[in-house]
C-alpha cells in the first residue's frame, strides 16, 4: 500500500509529537519507519 518509503514519509513520522526531539528519538524514528516497511510488504 505504502510501497517503498519517501523521505515525506519519513517527515512525516519525524513530525508526529512524540518523536519531535531527534536528540532522544532517532532510533525509535529509526525503528518506526522499519515497522512500516515491514507492514507495508
């Protein structure tokens, strides 16, 4: 459905509040957009 991600996906899991300081989240970031591929396939 999502087919491969894009850097607006990306943006927009960056932009959701709880991920919103890079410093503490970059690996739960990280971890999301796999999840999504992951769902995605």
């Amino acid at each position: 459905m999502f087919g491969r991600p894009t850097m607006q996906l990306i943006l927009a899991v960056a932009q959701e509040p709880q991920r919103n300081d890079w410093s503490v989240n970059v690996l739960e970031l990280q971890a999301t957009v796999e999840r999504i591929i992951i769902t995605a396939e």
